[in-house]
C-alpha cells in the first residue's frame, strides 16, 4: 500500500509542509503512521480526509466547522444551507456594488466619481439595509434624469462647502445658511438646482 512523506503530500495537494503540521496538531488531519525515526507518513485514508478538509474549506468553512463536520454522522445538509444563504448574501451585495460602479462609470468626471464613492461610504456606514433600499426606490421613483440632477446640485453643494471652508466663512453665517436653505427647498419640490 502507498504511503506519503508530508513533503510528497504537501507537493501532490498544493498545500504547504507548515500546513499540514498544523492540522496534524489540531488532530484535524493526524498521519497514521510514523517511521522509525518519527517522520510522518500519510495512508490512503489519510489523504482523503485531507481531501475532505480541503473541499469544505472550499466551501469557506472554518477548521473547526470542518472538524465538527466531519464528525459528524447525520446529514451536511443544515451546515450546506447555511453556507449557501451566507454566499447568497455575499453575491446579491457583489452585484449590487457591480451595479453602482456601472452607473458611476457612464459618464463622470474623476471628481464626480471620487464624491460618489465617498458619499456611498457615508450612506453604507450611516443608513440601515431598509434605509438604503428607501432611498434606492425613491431614486427609481424619481427617474434618472432627476436623480442625476440631484447629485450635480450635491456635488455643487460640496463643492461650494470646501470653498467656504477654505475661505474661512463662519458656519453661522447667515447669507450662506440662507442660501443653502433656497437651494434645498428648490431641490426638494422639482429635484433641479435654483438658485
């Protein structure tokens, strides 16, 4: 029967000699036997579980969930779910990001996009997922004429907020308070920029 030094194992599996010592001491994958003078060598059983371990982590489970499935005698199913429900989430936020940076990506300026980026970085950290999905619907509902119009008069408005900053106008100035305050209400009724 075929036996296997951990340097063959390493090199037939693509896994390094390191990593096949740690799960050797996690009692993860244990060689079966030992040489005379100790060194380790893999049986045919042992290479299979070694197959094993590396198909569920393929799966993106973590050793401890591969050591308690592979312990376990009931079915994988439940643990096969879960992960399928986590990679289902994972590819609906990955699509919803492709989205974003396919609309970011029809006709911006280097600086619009950077505004964009960075406002979407606020949104994410600030609103919940419901929130997010309001604001997503309300965009639909507004069409996209009028939603682009809004992030120019928002990027304007950023703009305008670094300029006076770098000017040094006092935030409780009161004709620039006043100012913004015409602005957004022009916005808010017909979604267009007045001045």
């Amino acid at each position: 029967m075929t036996r296997w030094s951990i340097g063959d194992l390493a090199k037939a599996s693509g896994l390094t000699v390191r990593t096949l010592h740690h799960y050797d001491e996690i009692g993860l994958v244990v060689a079966s036997e030992r040489t005379a003078s100790g060194h380790r060598r893999y049986t045919p059983d042992d290479v299979r579980r070694l197959y094993q371990v590396r198909s569920l982590r393929q799966f993106g489970l973590s050793l401890e969930e591969v050591r308690s499935a592979l312990s376990r005698s009931d079915s994988l199913r439940p643990l096969f779910e879960a992960q399928l429900t986590a990679l289902t989430a994972q590819a609906q936020q990955m699509e919803a990001l492709r989205s974003r940076l396919t609309a970011l990506l029809d006709g911006h300026t280097t600086e619009s996009l950077l505004s964009t980026l960075e406002m979407m970085s606020v949104y994410e950290s600030y609103f919940t997922a419901d929130q997010l999905g309001d604001l997503r619907s309300r965009a639909a509902a507004m069409g996209p004429e009028a939603v682009e119009a809004v992030k120019a008069s928002w990027l304007e408005l950023v703009q305008q907020l670094r300029q006076h900053m770098a000017d040094g106008t006092p935030a409780d100035d009161g004709l620039w308070i006043a100012q913004l305050g015409r602005e957004r209400r022009g916005e808010l009724k017909g979604c267009r920029h007045v001045r």
